[in-house]
C-alpha cells in the first residue's frame, strides 16, 4: 500500500482521529513487543480491523533487550526440542527475506578445548544445517587450531584444539520492532504509543468486548469496542489477565538476561563467539554489534517484573568472569560500555523445577472464560508464526471470517538488500535516499549528536516523523540505538536530542529539560558503575 504523504501516516495526530471514528475493531492488541506488533502486521494485512496500544513505547520492555539474535536455538537442539529449532530455524529463513536491512548472516564459532567437544558440537551442528533446509545460512564445519586463533584474535591459545563455526541471524531487534509498527500501519492498522490499558469492557453476560485507555500525552480517557481483545504485554500479561479474573493464578515468572556491551577490540574481526557449557549452563555469546561487542546472557529467575529491570551484582560478575577464561585481553567492569538487562516471559513453574532454562520457549495462547485471548512465551525469531497461530486461534473461535495469514513473504518497511552495512545509517534500509534528501535541504542536520560518534541530528527529525518517537528516551534507546551502545554518550546527547525532539513536536523549554531529567534518570543504570564495596545482594 503506498501513501503519498508518509508523514501523515505515522503522525499521532493522524492516528488519534483514525481510532475515535471506528466504532468497532476486530482485533485489539494490548502490547507494543514484537508478539503484539506481530498480530497487529498479521491482522491487518488479513483486511481486519486492527487496534494496537502500547503504554510505553514499541518495544520499550523484552524486545529492546535481547542478545540481538536471530536463531534456532543451538542449546534447544541439545534439549531435544528439534519442533521448535526447525520451526525457529524456518523463521530465521523468512526473516533474512522479509528484513535484509536489518537482518544478517552472522558466523559464529565455539571454540573447542576438550578432545571430545569438536565432534560433538560438529554432530550437532550437521543436524541444526539439516534442519534449517533450504533456508539454511551455510554449512557448519571444522575449524584448525590456527584458523579458530586466526579468526578469533584475542581467544586464549592455551588448551585450544580447534574450533567449529557454524551460522546463524544477527539483527537489531528494536528497529526491527519500529518498522514492524510502520509496516502494521501501512497495511490500515491504528497503532498508538503512550496510550495505557486501564481496565476491560465487559457485556451483561461478562465476556470481554473492549477495553478502556487513556492517552497518556493528553489524560483523555477512550472506551474502545472490539470483537476480540488480545493481551500480549510479556512479562505483563498477568497485569491484564487480572483486570479480568482478578485472584487468577499467574500464568508468567520472569526470568532476568544481562548483557554487557565493549568496544570491538576485545573480539576483532566480523567472527561472534559462542562458548556453550558455562557453570549456570547456559551458553554465553560475545557477538559483534554496530561497532562493538554485545556479551551475554545470564538466566535469573525474578519474583518481580519492572519497566527498567537492573543488574545484578552476581550477573555482572558471571559475565565477565566467565569472559576472563576465554579471552586473553578480557574486559573489566571500566570498559562497559553499556549495561542492560531483559526479562523473559517464561511459563510460572507449575511444580518442581526451578531451572528457568529447562522451561519451554514455544508459546502458548489461552482464551479465558470472558473471550480474553492471551498468548505467551515464544521468542523474537518466532515472532511472526506466534502472531499467525494468534490470529488463526481468533478465527478458529468464530470471532472472524477467515481469511489467510500474509505475512510469511510480506517484506517488512524498509526491506532492501543490504550487502554494505559500513555506514551505520544502512538500517534504515529503503528509507535511506529520504534521510539524505532530509539533510540535502536542511544541512544542519548533518551534524553529528557527539563528535566521538556516528550517530547525527537527522536520525532525530527523522524518528519524530516517521518512526513515532516521542521522548529522548524512545530516541536514544530505540530509534538510535546509543542508550545500548554506549551509556555515557547518550547521556552527553539528551540535551541535543531534546531540543532537536521539542521543535519537531512543538514542545517548549520546560518540556525539554523534563525530558533529558527524565532520561537521564533511566541511562544512569545502563552506566556501569565501580563494584559495590559491600557483599552483593543474591537473587530469590
């Protein structure tokens, strides 16, 4: 569907008045993670009448967090969950179709330091080749002591027999969510930002029909009528599954991921790391990203959920030690970058077992008493396939005349081939030619938002205009990614942001300075800061 005026298409404005005139949706998703932004795309592409509302920003929780991975899940092979990889393995195919910009071929190699770890890992990896078909990156093979020390410069030589790579997808998960959003809308869907769901709307025989929501730029408060209303907030989807059964049993227990980012220097060369048997079992990855080096993940369980979930003392330790044994030029705690930490939406132990990676990741979607449809678990690569079974479930319940999912070969905005990602404005794919034709007529806006970084002031006009940004912190840490990359610069660039933000939204001064107080509230935790003097505290 092409528009002749973009602009107006993304503006909130535009928006606004598209979701008072529609007495009545099809399908209205609560969440703005790759799950919701997924059935919005799939809803409306199928010609349904689609609402999306999101009480932060697209993305703002889990799916700005992840290890930046596109993948079937190596260690869910070595689970035996072979369904699942062939299944992740397919959307990783899709994916690399639907968004070459921002999706890549990504080597990796696991290093081999046991007589028995080469063809073992070598054996499995057939297998992962085999399972992926035709859709397969490349094939996995055996690497020589010397290749793996050449490819990977700073790996510790001492005790090292050879190595295996093996191939996988490498993508930026919140631009991917932010074209996600563009693309939903081209296709006729209402998507809004800041707009919290309050409560639901119920008939005289209790089932859901809507919900109520308020802006939350403007406190205007809407009652919104749907046929079927989805909840897909992650970590909160039992925040709304209470609005409806309040007491009802929880369905989702977080667990935290942390990863650190550094400079490219501790892992030269375009090769990730993938050292698969650590002391808490899980696989740690050091994987290059836009320039530098994204390590990670831990697996936590949490009682809790939070907005802006932080580090603990324990993980950030786990991290770099476990670093430290592989890399003979190893990071320490100064050379962070940037420190953030994720939560995965797993299935609440119903007995036993504890061990949250053990949990299955494959999604599951329940319909409630009241119609309320709730779906969970499942991962970014399997966004688009959560979000078909999804919408398939709602028809299958008789709530909508059916029709065929679209999206397994619909490309996404801004899909292009990609061969060159030299400049980091390469993400923004087939938009890139306006951005230039943006900075031709104003050239000002060619300036750099810090002098030690890539990042200029027309990425800033551009995410008001057409990416739905409306705060330095949905600019910084999802449009740019810079919060992610590189804490401390993005808090030296809020103060140009936001006046960069305020002339494109019309905001005044105060506005301004409320909005870099309030993102540098949140980027000081992604400043890594000296180890606490006391014992840290442990996670329960």
């Amino acid at each position: 569907m092409q528009h002749n005026h973009p602009e107006l298409l993304f503006q909130r404005e535009h928006l606004i008045r598209q979701l008072t005139a529609q007495p009545l949706w099809d399908l209205l998703i609560i969440g703005g993670g790759a799950t919701g932004l997924g059935i919005a795309l799939d809803g409306a592409s199928r010609g349904y009448k689609t609402l999306l509302l999101e009480q932060i920003d697209y993305a703002k929780g889990t799916s700005s967090r992840s290890t930046k991975l596109v993948h079937g899940g190596v260690r869910y092979l070595a689970q035996g969950d072979v369904g699942l990889v062939r299944e992740a393995l397919y959307e990783r195919g899709l994916l690399l179709k639907n968004a070459p910009h921002l999706v890549k071929n990504q080597n990796f190699i696991i290093p081999n330091y046991s007589w028995w770890g080469g063809p073992f890992y070598t054996i499995g990896l057939k297998m992962y080749d085999l399972l992926a078909g035709e859709l397969s990156l490349g094939a996995s093979r055996h690497l020589s002591k010397n290749e793996t020390l050449l490819r990977l410069g700073n790996l510790k030589a001492a005790g090292l027999r050879g190595g295996v790579l093996y191939h996988d997808g490498q993508f930026d998960d919140a631009r991917l969510a932010v074209n996600l959003a563009q693309t939903a809308i081209e296709q006729g869907a209402v998507l809004l930002n800041y707009c919290g769901v309050q409560g639901l709307l119920k008939d005289a025989h209790g089932q859901v029909v809507g919900v109520q929501a308020t802006d939350h730029e403007t406190g205007t408060t809407y009652a919104l009528r749907a046929k079927t209303v989805v909840n897909a907030t992650g970590v909160f989807v039992d925040d709304i599954r209470q609005m409806d059964q309040p007491g009802g049993r929880k369905l989702v227990r977080p667990s935290q991921g942390v990863h650190i980012v550094v400079d490219n220097s501790f892992l030269p060369g375009n090769d990730a790391l993938m050292i698969p048997k650590t002391e808490d079992g899980r696989v740690l990855f050091a994987v290059p990203w836009h320039g530098r080096v994204v390590l990670g993940t831990t697996d936590t369980p949490l009682h809790e959920h939070s907005l802006e979930p932080q580090a603990l003392e324990e993980e950030i330790d786990f991290i770099l030690r476990t670093t430290a044994q592989y890399l003979t030029h190893a990071p320490q705690r100064s050379d962070a970058l940037s420190i953030f930490a994720g939560l995965r939406p797993l299935a609440a132990p119903q007995s036993g077992s504890e061990k949250t990676k053990e949990i299955s990741r494959s999604h599951k979607i329940l319909v409630s008493p009241a119609g309320l449809l709730t779906i969970t678990g499942g991962k970014w690569t399997t966004y688009r396939r959560m979000a078909q079974d999804t919408v398939d479930k709602v028809i299958a319940l008789g709530k909508l005349a059916p029709a065929p999912s679209q999206t397994a070969h619909l490309a996404l905005h801004g899909a292009q081939p990609t061969p060159d990602r030299s400049s980091h404005l390469s993400v923004y794919g087939s938009d890139l030619p306006a951005l230039q034709q943006l900075i031709a007529h104003r050239p000002e806006l060619s300036q750099k938002l810090d002098e030690n970084l890539e990042f200029v002031w027309a990425e800033v006009v551009w995410a008001a205009r057409y990416e739905m940004a409306r705060t330095v912190e949905d600019v910084l840490a999802r449009r740019v990614r810079v919060l992610f990359l590189d804490a401390r610069a993005a808090l030296r660039m809020a103060p140009t942001v936001a006046a960069l933000l305020g002339q494109e939204l019309g905001k005044d001064q105060q506005w301004q300075q409320q909005q870099v107080a309030a993102f540098t509230a949140v980027a000081q935790q992604y400043v890594l800061k000296d180890a606490p003097a006391t014992a840290p505290a442990t996670a329960t």
